[in-house]
C-alpha cells in the first residue's frame, strides 16, 4: 500500500485547516550539546483519525492531542522510521525470542489506563530511564496519555500464566499503539526490567510485526532514529527500514547507518 508519488501526503482539506507551532529550543534528548525544536499540531479537531494518518506518513508521530516533527535549525538527524512487514527477514535470533515469550498472551485493551499499568510502567522508568522526564510522571499523567487519545489507539498488554494473585495473569509488558490505514505505530512501550532474559521490548517490536501481517498492513512505524544516538541504535536491527526523507519514504541503505 505505497503512497502514490503525486499524492500529497497530507490532503489539501486538512491542510487548509491546520495551524502549526514551534516549541522554543529545549536540550536535547539524543545529542549531547544540541538543542532541539519541534513542530506540532493538534488532533482535537473534526477528523482526527486520517488526519493522524496523514501526518504520520509525512514524518510525524503521536503524543498524546498533538503531532509533532522535530524543526531543528542546522540539524536533521531525527529520522521517521518504519518497517516493511512483507519484506522483514526473520533471522533465527527472532524466532528464539519469540519461543522464549511463547508463554505470554497478547490481549487488546482499549485506550483506558489502569493502575496496574501505571505501576508497571513506574518499575520499567525506574529502572531503565532515571533520570528521564516522564519518571516524575504521577497517575494522573499517565490517564492523560493513554485515555487523551483522539485516534484508534489500543493498550496491547502481554501477561503471563494465571497465579493465584493473578486469574488473568501477571502483566508483563505493555505498548501504546496506533493502528494506523497502512499500520501499527508503536507510541510507547514499557515492561518488567528485571526479566532481560525475555528480551521484552524486542518482542512486543515482533509481535507488531506478526499482528501486521495478520492486518495486512504494510508498515510497523517506530517513531524517529538517530543515527550517533545509543539509545536509538536498536531500531536499524529490524529491516529492512524505510525512513522519510522529508519528502518521500525510501528504503535505508547500509550509506544511511554509516
């Protein structure tokens, strides 16, 4: 489900409607000594859902009411990245990850937070982001991301066997998801940091892929990659990619990641 090349990505009718802003320069989250902007436009509006749908095949991505895309003067590092579902090579390294977190069941929740959730995603920022912004996040935060959603939004959690304490099973992971016309964009996903052994963020990045290909839609989106970024460098393991160059969507080449 390409886009045409003469098709505008974002239609003429929304665009018309839209009014886009730009955040003053804050540090930036990737770089050392950068600054970043962003620009931004909200989603409270008549049309909410292809709209979103436009904006994110045209280099954005969801939090919470609005759509953003970084704007930083001298730099264009961050890159929208997804993955071409058909075209996923499913190394042997893939397939032992998804046999190790065989026991774990995928449910669809609607976009309603709960405390469990909250908790879990509190244990995950702890242990594995600090010194992060959102580890101050309080309960009432964590509503207003999920439940704030003005598109199709879906909580996936992953919980295992049913224990006693837990009938329907422990909640191991979670992830916030888009589903999209001609994807699943994964917004935010968090899990137990004790069980590394699972490799749970790679799994849930799988089990989208799996779902994908069972939705038939084409493409997984996982927000924006920076290539001297550590913390991003996980994404260039699931290709092939392709990432939004400012105008269109092309296949990353091994040029890209050097």
């Amino acid at each position: 489900m390409k886009e045409s090349e003469s098709s505008p990505l974002i239609p003429t009718a929304f665009a018309k409607r839209l009014k886009f802003y730009v955040t003053s320069p804050q540090p930036c989250p990737y770089l050392p000594d950068k600054s970043e902007r962003k620009v931004f436009a909200s989603l409270t509006t008549d049309g909410a859902v292809p709209l979103n749908d436009s904006l994110t095949r045209s280099g954005f991505r969801r939090s919470q009411t609005i759509a953003y895309r970084p704007a930083c003067a001298g730099c264009n590092a961050c890159k929208s990245v997804r993955i071409v579902v058909d075209d996923f090579e499913w190394k042997r390294r893939w397939r032992k990850i998804e046999k190790r977190n065989q026991d774990l069941q995928r449910t669809p929740q609607r976009a309603a937070a709960s405390r469990e959730q909250f908790r879990l995603l509190k244990r995950y920022l702890d242990s594995r982001h600090s010194d992060g912004g959102m580890n101050e996040m309080e309960l009432r935060d964590y509503v207003n991301m999920v439940d704030a959603s003005p598109v199709r939004t879906v909580v996936f959690e992953y919980r295992g066997e049913p224990e006693p304490d837990y009938p329907d099973g422990p909640l191991i992971a979670a992830a916030l998801t888009d589903i999209l016309r001609d994807g699943l964009s994964m917004v935010y996903s968090f899990y137990r940091p004790e069980e590394d052994r699972r490799s749970l963020g790679v799994h849930m990045i799988l089990s989208h892929i799996r779902l994908a290909q069972e939705l038939h839609l084409p493409y997984v989106y996982l927000g924006y990659w920076v290539k001297n970024s550590p913390k991003m460098g996980y994404k260039t393991d699931f290709g092939p990619l392709e990432m939004f160059d400012g105008e269109n969507w092309r296949r990353m080449t091994e040029q890209d990641y050097i």
